[in-house]
C-alpha cells in the first residue's frame, strides 16, 4: 500500500510527467509576473496618493482640507494598503504554494472596510448599506473562526 502524499501544489515533484512539470513551471512563472505587475500598481498607487493630496491641499481653499477631501485621501491610502495585501497573497502563494485562506479573508475584510469608510450615506439606499454590513459581518465571524481554529 503506497503511502498518502502531502500536497505539494505547483512545486516540482519526483515522479511527475514532463508535462505536468512544464505547465506548474509555467504557471509559477505566471504568478512570478502577476507580483511584478502587483508592485508596479502599488508604486502607481502610491503616486496617486501624493497627486490626491496635493492636488486636495493646492484647491481653494489653500492649504484646508474638507471633510470629502480626507474621505479621498483615505480611499487612496486604503486602496495601496489592499493592493499590498493582494501582492503579500501573491509571494506567500509562491512560497508556500497552497491559498492562505486567513489572509485572503482579512484582505477582502479591509477591502469592505474601506468601502464602508468613503460611503457617501446621503446616496445609498439603505438596502445597500444593509448588504454591506451583512458582507461585513460575515467576513468578521469567518475571520474569527478562521484565527480561532489556527491558534
């Protein structure tokens, strides 16, 4: 009787067609690409974060920032912090080759989180605001069970 296997993913095994071994090479280099291209949109998005706080501090009135000006800024910033989770995914991915499944669910937990801080709650309908506290909620518990089972 052969012995189980531990899940070795896209990693290079003994034993596997020369194929298979192409198509995982392959494959690994695709990731290898999506986390250049990921480093490249977080240096982009930094650049916007700059270009949004500058251009928020030059409009009149010069040097004040209002209240949706912050919420801007704050979007921008959250949307670098999301795409630096996405590109963590990404190289833990390629280390340890299986989905961390805590961390794909804290990065969709902070995505959430910063659509429910730049809402505009004077043109939601409450129906929308209700299906994002639920999307909320359900990503909190599942992160909680999630850290509660690994800890």
């Amino acid at each position: 009787m052969q012995a189980e296997r531990e899940y070795d993913g896209l990693s290079k095994t003994e034993g596997e067609g020369r194929l298979i071994g192409a198509l995982n090479t392959t494959i690994r280099g695709g990731v290898r690409a999506l986390a250049v291209l990921m480093v490249l949109v977080i240096l982009w998005g930094i650049g916007d974060v700059v270009w949004v706080i500058y251009k928020d501090l030059m409009a009149p009135p010069f040097m004040i920032l209002k209240t949706s000006d912050m919420l801007e800024i704050f979007g921008a910033f959250l949307v670098v912090l999301i795409a630096i989770e996405i590109y963590l995914n990404i190289t833990l991915y390629l280390r340890k080759d299986v989905i961390h499944v805590r961390l794909v669910v804290a990065t969709a937990l902070m995505a959430i989180a910063r659509k429910v801080i730049v809402f505009d709650f004077k043109l939601l309908d409450y129906e929308h605001v209700l299906g994002t506290a639920a999307v909320v909620l359900a990503l909190g518990i599942t992160y909680w069970l999630i850290s509660r089972k690994t800890d």
